[in-house]
C-alpha cells in the first residue's frame, strides 16, 4: 500500500516524531506500506491544500497528524478532492476530541496493525457555509480559549493550559450579552446565550459525553444551546450535571438533533466569533449549517 503522511510540526505532543519514525519503520519494514510520502505543513490551509490535490487511487490512505485543527484542514481537502481516500489520525495536538470519541489507536503498534487490517467506516462531516467540519461548530464563553493559549504553554501544559486559561477567562466572559436566533425544523427562537455548540461526534472539549446523543453515522447533528444564567445558583447545579452526563435536562439548555440550522445575528453579536475544529469562520455570522451524511471514508 501506498500512505501520505501530512504532518503539522508544531502540534502539542513532544514525543511525536519518535513515534512517527516507530511507526513509518514498521510499516515499510513489515511491509504493510512500502511507500510512504510525507508532507510538513508550515502554515494555515497547507494541510488542506495538500489533501484536496489528492486523485483517486493515487493513495492507499492518507495520514493527518496533528490537532483537532489540522484534522479539520484535511477533513476539508479530502472532500474538496473528491477522491474518497481513506483517512487514518494520528493524535498529536492538545486535545483531540474526534480521535477520542472513535477510541482510534494510540500506540505504534496499534496502529499500523490497523493500517494492515484496513478495515474503513463512512463516516458524517457537518458543514457550514462553504466549510466542513467533523467534530464541533461552536459560539460564545471560552470559545476562543485555544486562540489565547500560548504554543509553548500547550506543548508544556496540555489541556491544564486551556483550564487554566479558562478559570481566568470565565468571570469576564460571564458579562457579555450575546442574543442569536435559531432558526431549524426541530426548534426555532431568539435567545440570550452563553455558548451553542453543534456536534458531530459525543466528544467536546474533552468532555467525553458533551453531546450524549451523538454519533458519526446517524445521519443528524446535535445542537446545545446554553441561555444565560446566574452563577452563584444556576451554573454549579448545570457543572454537577455535565459531569453526571444528565447536563441536556438543564432548565437552561435546549438539547435537539436536526439536519439543519440558521444562526442568526442580532445588533449585539455580529461580530462572534465561530469556531469549527479550532479554526476561526472569517465571515462569522449568519450561518447556514447542515450534516452531509457518509461523506469521509475513516
């Protein structure tokens, strides 16, 4: 078989290129892959790029190492490439939610007898506007933590970095006034926020069961929608319920499944911002977002 490894660098695991130069030897010694291609990435949409050139049957497979944000740039070139070339994750940024949630390998044995096995899945992307995305869309309180944390802290800290980051962010966050209208066939309404997600996979924020409902294939996404609420009494009681995974009963949350959605902007929140995979949607507000069922071979 015959792989490309696309490979961002700068990723949080510091022990990455050991593992990738255990598992490249033992693809080519074994045989399993006696050819593999790599290409480095060195700045935004490199990973993309790269992956929407891709031909069918150029490639056996294709490799995104990286985090959840260089996963979202192949995610992207795959499609855009129309070459359904099976994709394979190799974990190597801070959080990795996707990777995660389908319980990919995380060792180098485990995974090239994965690549030997070759067994693949289709899985759903969402989409938003014009862009792709597989695990989460996502707006409002800490939304932007990933943006705030330094490389070095990352690759030091992990994800302590972005708790850290967060407990100081969330008193200043708690102020501001964000109202968005939904608008699908499931729920409709103008609401006073702190965050909405829409997920494609359960795992969010390195929460295992963020959004319990989901899954890869089932053909729906899954929208939460957090009002605003007081800290002292609302907010403990909506923490003790996420741990518990009961967090979609809240009083202050709007919990649905749908295959569409509009978001739209009042006067206070044109300028949010949307992330999607830990990138930054340039246009921002209003959104038009929907599930594009089996569209990636895993």
């Amino acid at each position: 078989m015959k792989g490309l490894f696309i490979i961002n660098p700068s990723s949080g695991k510091q022990n990455i290129e050991s593992t990738l130069k255990e598992i490249m030897a033992n693809l080519v010694l074994n045989q399993i892959s006696p050819h593999i291609d790599v290409f480095y990435t060195q700045k935004k949409n490199d990973a993309r790029d790269r992956a929407a050139q891709l031909k069918p049957g150029e490639y056996d497979y294709v490799v995104s190492v990286g985090g959840d944000g260089t996963l979202n740039e192949v995610t992207n070139g795959l499609i855009l490439s129309g070459s359904d070339t099976p994709l394979a994750i190799i974990s190597a940024g801070t959080v990795n939610d996707f990777a995660t949630y389908m319980k990919l390998p995380q060792t180098a044995e485990d995974f090239c007898q994965m690549i030997k096995h070759f067994q693949t899945k289709k899985v759903d992307v969402g989409k938003v506007n014009d862009q792709y995305f597989i695990n989460v869309l996502a707006a409002g309180m800490l939304t932007d933590i990933a943006y705030k944390v330094p490389k070095d802290k990352k690759a030091v800290l992990g994800k302590m970095a972005y708790y850290l980051e967060g407990a100081k962010e969330f008193p200043k966050q708690l102020s501001q006034n964000m109202t968005l209208t939904f608008n699908s066939k499931e729920y409709s309404g103008t609401e006073d926020i702190m965050l909405f997600l829409v997920a494609n996979s359960k795992s969010v924020g390195g929460f295992a069961d963020a959004a319990p409902l989901a899954s890869v294939s089932d053909g729906y996404l899954d929208v939460m929608i957090i009002k605003k609420m007081t800290l002292l009494t609302e907010a403990p009681d909506l923490i003790f319920k996420l741990f518990q995974g009961e967090h979609p009963k809240h009083p202050s949350i709007e919990y649905f499944q749908t295959k569409e959605l509009s978001v739209l902007p009042t006067e206070q929140t044109a300028g949010i911002a949307i992330d999607y995979d830990g990138e930054i949607l340039e246009e921002g507000l209003p959104v038009d977002i929907s599930i594009v069922p089996e569209a990636l071979n895993l």
